[in-house]
C-alpha cells in the first residue's frame, strides 16, 4: 500500500470525526456508536437518547428506500406510517419479486415457545459464536431482543406461519442451536414474510406515502456537501436515466453472491449500488465473507445459469453421508449401513447434522477431496430421509419439506423419497458489505444502509434463520428511529436536481453507459463474468490460501482488460436492454471481486467462513488470531490506488472468546 | 439416478418477438442444437441468446429472475400452455427432459388485454399490484402487535391460509383464462386474509375494493371454466374463488 497520510475519502466534518478517528498514519479506527450502559439497555436507552421529530414535521422529509426486499420493503412501509415521503425503488417489475421471496427455512426468535430454556440472551449467545466472534455484541444484542417483536407484528400482518394442532405457532431447528427457534411456513418462509412487507408498503403506496419506481436501477448515489442526498436510477424499460434528491438514502439492495457468477442468488441481484456508494466514500467492511451453503443442488452441467438451495431446515430430519471407501460406485441403497460413513453425526456427536453451515460445508468438500464423493461428478453427498420416512412416516415429512421435496424432484428428475438428495455447498449469502455504525449510517453522512447490503450483525459465519431476522429488525424497528435522529439534527439544506452534484453523477453514469455499449468487442458479458466466478470459487472459495489469492490478484485486472476491450452489447441505451444491465453489473464485480480476494489475504487467520489453509487446528478447524485480527476490516477506496484497510476493534464483555466447538 | 436419455436433442424454437409496446410482433424460428436435457428451459433461451448476442442479432428479452419458480417472474406461454406443459411448475422449473429431439416448441407472451407487451416476452403485470394496493394487506401500522400467541388459529385454517398465501403473482391464471379473469389471483388473497382471525375486521372493504380495482382494471369475470386452477404453478385451488364469491356477497348485503 503507497503511504498517502491524507485525509479520508470522508470528508473530515463533525459526524466524520465521530465515527472515524486516525490509528497510526495509514489507518483509522472506525467508532461505532454503540451506546453504554448493561447490554440489555442499550438499544432502549438509545432509542430514548435519539431525537425525536414531531408527526406534523415528519412530513417535510423525504427518504430514498432503494430495494424491495424484507429490509427495503419493511423500511418504505415503515417510514411512510411514521409520516415520511418515501420514494422506493426496484429493480423487478414489482416489488414482490425481490430476492428475499426465496428464502426457504425460516426466521428466528427468542420466543421460547418450546420451553427449551431459549432466551434473547441464549440468541445472542449463539449469533455471536455462530459467528466466530467477528460481530459487534451492541448489534447482535438488538437483533436479538427486535426478534420477538417481528414475529408479533408478521403473525398481525397475516402471516401464515406453520401452527400446531392447539393452534400456536410451531417451532423448527436450524443449524448452529441446540433449540428449537425457528419460526416458519412450510419452505416459503421467505415468500410470506416478503408479501406481509410488500401488502404493507402496497398499503402506503395506495395512502401516497410511498412514491413506487419498480424496474429501476440505481447507477450513482449522489453526495452533496458531504451528505447522501439522492441516486440516479436507470428506468430499464426506457433507459432514461432519471435523479432523484431527498434528505437520506437507504440502501437495502442484498449481497452479492454473483460476483462468482454461479450462486443461489436471483439472476439480478448485484453489487452495483452498494458498490457505487463505496466509491464515493461509504467503506466496504469483511468483503470476504460469504457464506458457502452446505445444502444445494450440485452443478450439472456447462450451462448452468444458477444454483438451487435445499433449505438447511432439511438437516433437522435428513442425515448426511458419503460411502466409506473412497470410489464406492454402488448407488446408495447398494451401499449397506456399516459402509456408510454419517460424517458429521461421527465429527460432531453433539450438533450431528445441524452444525453451522461453514463447518457442514468444508466437512463435504473434504469428503469429496478424499474421494468419497458421490453422484456422477462425484462432487456431491447424500442428504438421506430414509431413516425419518421410516420414522414419522411420508405425510409427515411431506408436510414439512414437500415443496422442497417436489423443486428438487423437477430439477434432477430424482425422487427424494425413494433416493438420497445428492447435495453440494453453493455459495449463498454474503456477511460482508458495507460498514455501517450502530444507527446503520455508512461512512456517508446520511447514508444508512439495511440487511444483506450491510456488514453488521452475522460475523464470519450467519447462522440459518438469521438474515430474514436481520433484515426485519433493520427496516422495521431500527431505521425509522435512527433516520428520526439524523434528520432532527443535521440541519440539511434543501436541495433540487439540478444541483452540481447531481449533475456530476447523471454525467458519470451516462458516460459508462456509453463507453460500454461502444466497446465493439466479441465476448458477452455472461462469458467473461463466468470466467470471474471461476476463478473467485477455486481461489476464494470455500478455502483459501496464500498462494492462490495472489493467482486470483494476477488474474481479476486481466478479466478487467478483457472486459473493457473485447465486450459486446446488442441493443442501444434507450429501451430493455438485458445484455447492458448485465454488463453494467460484471463491471463492477469485476472490481469488488478485486477486493474481496485483498481482504482475504490481509485476514491472515481462518474465522467462520473464511477458512485459510494455512491456518487450522490439528483437527482441520478455523483457527482465529484474535490477537491480530479481534476486529472488523473496512475498505476505503482510493481512485487509482490500492484501496487501505481501516479496522473497527471488537470487544467481547458478555461472551468470552473461545474457540467455537460443536463436537 | 437421472433415467438415461440422449445426451443431446436438437430443437427449433418458434418464438413471439415485439421489439416494443407499439410494434407489431411476429414469430420467428430459431434451430436450437445441442441441448442438453438436463439444462433448464431458460438456461436453453440463455444458450440461444448468447449465440445471438454473437451474431448481432438482440436476444430475446424475457422477464426471470429466482429460477427457483418462487419469484413468479417468469412469464411465458409455451406450446400454449402458460409456464408450459407440466403441471404445478413455473417456466424456470421447466427441463429439456420434457422435449424430444426434433421438437417445435412455440413460445409466446402472456396475452391478455390488463398485461400489454412490452419487448419480446415480457408483459407490464403492474394491474397486478394495483389490485393488491386495493387493499391485498391488514392495515397493521409496525409496532401496534400484541404477541403473536394471543390468537390462537386453528391449524385447519391456517394451512389454508397458507395455501392461498402461495400464490405467486405470476399471472398465469389470467393468461389462460379466456376472460382474462385475475379472480384466482385476487381470490387468493381474499381468501388467505379471510381466513384468519386478524384479516377479518377489513374483509368487506378489502373484498369490494379489489374487486372494483380488478374491474376497473380491464380484467374480465369468472366463468367457473377452471383453467386458472389448471396452469397455476402453485395448484392454488378453484374453492378460493367461492369463497371470494362468499366473501363478496357478505360484503354486498350482511
């Protein structure tokens, strides 16, 4: 890194000065925020602390909500109950389709419905190890106690959640717990949390609380006097590229699981505006956390566009094995009982198969390293209900997974009743994005940034159930009341469209717009992004050593050149244009993915997911450094040069480091 | 283990292109090669498009997104059938297994008067979402909740609550309808919201203003033919639509 001891990206100014204090010469310590007091407080005696704006006022406010997801849908509809002009984009045809539709098992909460001794501290507890100690303990705290509170206003809402033969609310486990706190609705939990949201800001958008821009693509957030004060959004019917000011910008745009071209993740879900608003300043916190699902459907051919996901929820009644001799090519009802090797049940006698999803997933790529993987690739191991058919009979097991069941019986023209899923980690889910302090504000005055797009609250490694709870507790209950704080007391200027910096960004957008429908080349932007995936999936990937993340630092600039010289786009920029969305967003995780790879490699331990070769226990686990790395690693981007790594320190008062074991 | 098939089919796509609202579209033929069965129907249209972004030729827009059938953006009508020939699946879900070599496969939009075309294949469903802004929720403002076990629901009637709930917003339903009826659509919610306990101090508003909203919308009655419950990928049933008839009249005159 070329030393340049000059002020960061952010403008030095009183927020600034509060959130980032300079370390050394090179680097700063980012503040939290994080208020005092007993942890149990916290949250309550913020919320009390921050300043309030009268109802009648709230009106005079406006706030850009971009993304449809639980996060963005609950924040729109949230902030336009309280009063506040919302204008809310998306990038589908209607906001129903955001990705959090697919989620599949289930939300937490520290109900204790089952009586099994759950609490919001033993929540807390679990996030925070599931976690491998790289989350904030203020934040997970919240999260845990907002829990209940979703789950209360979801059931108000309408939400279907699976009930009992007495009528309550039933219960589920997931990996990483040894209680049953799962909340959900069949395997379309995901499905019916996102239409409660979307019913709600539907509600809104009929009272004209909520201004609705669906097919919409954020190209540019706009900084204004150092504040964030508006986007600019490509309409992707027309191509007109359209701005749009207001007093804050929340950005609950998702994660960024394509950068490796084949995940679980939409088709259009992208990085773009979390990575625009790095480039103007918001720092990008643990890039190289993602999350490798143990549960998905393997990859079965050249064409593959996407990867499916078999819900974790599986694993409370699937076992998971492989033969035990390394090329047992017998199909697996052949294979008799004492030649089946029930790996995690054997590693892991406490947690069996519900071990957090990280060491499931190594677990299986070690299999198949061995030998021992099955299926006609032999990168694949068997998910087997056999024993809970026998068990709790078909209609039962229908009942809990049967649309899961039928997905994976359409996609292989298997079925899982009769044989072993075959299964495979996928990458899934990213804990990395942007850094944002207690109130979800980034490093952008005014910048707040929600759910999947933000860094906070899963460490190294999320637990199952845990992203469709964050992104509730983020858009239900905590913006509204920090925005409220960040409006009372930022004294805004009004500002219009034709500000400057508008102008700037509308500039800025158009010109990339252009220069990537001109490049003349011979490649789509399909290919050179799957190429990028490949190498992001062998070199930073599930594991991740030294010497291959500098392979992948030699080879991502090259993919640049290739990509900014030899693509080719059909169409124009003025109508639907498929081809350049698509090239819009492969040119920015053609630069993230740089620095997701550098984050790697400057993380010289191995926590959660990020699992470093040359760091392990003897017995093949994530060995932390806590002395070197007990913090959070967040990116400044610097036009021309490396981007610097600045570190938010971590302080564990109420659990005490350990090592994670779930033997 | 997959049941042994060609490695390969060939096929020749007849597909509806419209190069834009006002356009007047036309068919035409594409020879697809070398597909392999186990790839998806949008992965084939994937491959397509991408020898034709080689040729440059614009590839066939088509609206998509999960390709887990969860999102219900995929849209199209193939050899007539919306989401094509298999019963209770999306387009996304569908397999090149279903195809033999040597196939004509006929692809076109969803055509119905409240879904115009905008490119291709893809259809504005946006009446969609103005039938839900009628009142598709319960006017739950956040923090208002009482805990969640406070009202117990018999499980009967939240599975089907749940049932309704599945619908996916894809507007098959009205694609095959000859009415272009969004009734099981808007039955669907209706239905779900009438069936539990805190849907129930809206329902006679909610009833009658989505179905003024559908309606005014352009979408036409019912005619009690069935298909919607046929091509619906989430087999949502045809009683949802009497009891949106039930719940009508009891708006209408209790």
């Amino acid at each position: 890194m070329s030393p340049t001891p000059a002020a960061p990206a952010t403008p030095d100014r009183s927020h600034a000065a509060k959130q980032l204090q300079w370390l050394d010469d090179e680097t700063l310590c980012l503040i939290p925020q994080s208020p005092g007091g007993r942890l149990e407080d916290k949250w309550d005696r913020h919320k009390f602390q921050l300043k309030l704006i009268s109802p009648a006022n709230k009106t005079k406010f406006s706030v850009i909500v971009v993304g449809t997801g639980l996060a963005g849908a609950a924040a729109a509809a949230s902030l336009a109950e309280l009063g506040y002009k919302v204008k809310s984009f998306c990038i589908n045809d209607s906001a129903r389709r955001a990705h959090s539709i697919a989620a599949q098992g289930g939300i937490n909460a520290a109900k204790n419905y089952s009586n099994d001794r759950d609490s919001v501290f033993r929540l807390f507890f679990d996030t925070i190890k599931g976690g491998d100690f790289r989350a904030r303990e203020a934040n997970v705290y919240r999260l845990a106690q907002l829990s209940n509170d979703i789950i209360d206003h979801c059931v108000a809402q309408g939400v279907p959640f699976a009930r009992d033969y007495g009528g309550f609310l039933d219960n589920r486990s997931f990996g990483g717990a040894l209680v049953s706190r799962t909340f959900y609705a069949k395997g379309q939990t995901g499905q019916q949390l996102l239409l409660g949201a979307y019913g709600a800001m539907m509600r809104q958008v009929a009272r004209g609380g909520i201004e609705y821009y669906p097919r919409r693509e954020m190209l540019e957030l706009v900084v204004a006097d150092g504040m964030a004060r508006g986007i600019i959004t490509r309409n992707l019917l027309t191509g007109e590229l359209e701005s749009h000011a207001a007093d804050v910008v929340v950005l609950a745009t998702g994660g960024y699981s394509n950068v490796f071209f084949l995940s679980t993740n939409a088709m259009a879900s992208n990085a773009t505006a979390v990575w625009r608003a790095h480039k103007k300043g918001a720092f990008f916190a643990n890039p190289c956390f993602t999350q490798i699902h143990p549960t998905c459907i393997p990859v079965h051919g050249e064409h593959q566009s996407k990867l499916t996901l078999m819900s974790e929820s599986l694993r409370n009644d699937g076992r998971v094995w492989v033969p035990k001799t390394a090329g047992d090519k017998r199909t697996p009802r052949e294979i008799p009982e004492s030649e089946r090797d029930y790996y995690l049940e054997r590693i892991y006698p406490t947690f069996g198969n519900l071990v957090p999803r990280d060491v499931a997933s190594r677990q299986a790529k070690r299999r198949v390293d061995e030998g021992r993987g099955v299926g006609p690739t032999g990168i694949a191991v068997y998910l087997d209900f056999a024993d809970s058919v026998k068990r709790l009979g078909r209609k039962t097991i229908e009942e809990r997974y049967g649309n899961l069941f039928e997905m994976y019986r359409k996609i292989t023209a298997e079925d899982p009743y009769q044989e072993p899923m075959r299964i495979y980690p996928a990458v899934h889910y990213t804990m990395g994005g942007l850094w944002v302090d207690y109130n979800l504000m980034s490093t952008v005055p005014g910048l707040y940034v929600l759910g999947e797009a933000n860094f906070s609250d899963h460490g190294a490694n999320r637990l199952g159930a845990s992203a469709l709870m964050q992104g509730l507790a983020d858009g239900y209950f905590i913006i509204s009341a920090t925005v409220e704080h960040h409006l009372a007391s930022a004294a805004l200027k009004p500002i219009t469209v034709d500000h400057d910096a508008f102008r700037e960004a509308r500039a800025a957008a158009s010109a990339k717009t252009l220069r990537l429908l001109n490049i003349g080349g011979s490649r789509t932007a399909d290919e050179i992004h799957r190429e990028l995936g490949q190498v992001m999936w062998e070199y930073c990937g599930m594991s991740r050593n030294a010497e291959g993340l500098g392979k992948a630092l030699a080879a991502i600039p090259k993919l640049r050149e290739a990509f900014w010289h030899d693509l080719h786009i059909t169409g124009s920029g003025e109508s639907l244009n498929g081809e350049l969305e698509k090239a819009g967003r492969v040119a920015d995780f053609l630069e993230l993915s740089e620095l997701m790879v550098l984050d790697a490699l400057s993380r010289e331990e191995s926590c959660g997911s990020h699992f470093r070769e040359e760091f392990q226990t003897g017995e093949n686990e994530a060995l932390r450094n806590d002395d070197r790395f007990c913090h959070v690693a967040a990116w400044e981007y610097r036009e021309g040069l490396r981007a610097r790594r600045h570190i938010e320190p971590l302080s564990f008062q109420y659990v005490p480091l350990m090592a994670r074991s779930y033997k | 283990m997959t049941s042994a098939g060609p490695a390969s089919i060939n096929i020749k796509l007849k597909v509806w292109r419209q190069s834009d609202a006002k356009a007047k579209g036309a068919f035409h033929e594409y020879p697809v090669t070398g597909v392999d069965p186990n790839s998806s129907f949008l992965e084939m249209l994937d491959t397509l498009n991408d020898s034709l972004v080689h040729q440059n030729i614009e590839p066939i827009a088509f609206d998509h997104d999960c390709r887990e059938g969860i999102c219900g953006a995929c849209s199209m009508v193939i050899n007539g059938n919306p989401h094509g020939p298999e019963t209770g699946s999306t387009t996304c879900q569908l397999h090149m297994r279903l195809f033999k070599d040597g196939d004509t496969i006929v692809v076109e939009p969803f055509r119905a008067r409240p879904f115009p075309v905008i490119k291709d294949l893809v259809i504005d469903r946006s009446a969609l979402d103005r039938i839900i802004m009628a009142g598709g929720y319960i006017s739950a403002d956040t923090g208002n909740a009482p805990d969640a076990h406070c009202i117990p629901v018999h499980k009967r009637d939240a599975d089907i609550a749940f049932s309704a709930a599945a619908c996916i917003g894809c507007g098959a339903c009205v694609a095959t309808c000859k009415n272009a009826s969004a009734q099981l659509f808007l039955a669907a919610k209706v239905s779900q919201m009438a069936m539990l306990p805190q849907g129930r101090v809206e329902r006679s508003e909610r009833v009658r203003k989505m179905v003024a909203t559908m309606e005014a919308e352009g979408f036409g009655s019912c005619s009690n033919t069935g298909a919607c419950e046929v091509v619906c990928p989430k087999s949502i049933s045809l009683a949802h639509i009497a009891r949106l008839h039930r719940e009508l009249l009891r708006a209408l005159f209790l």
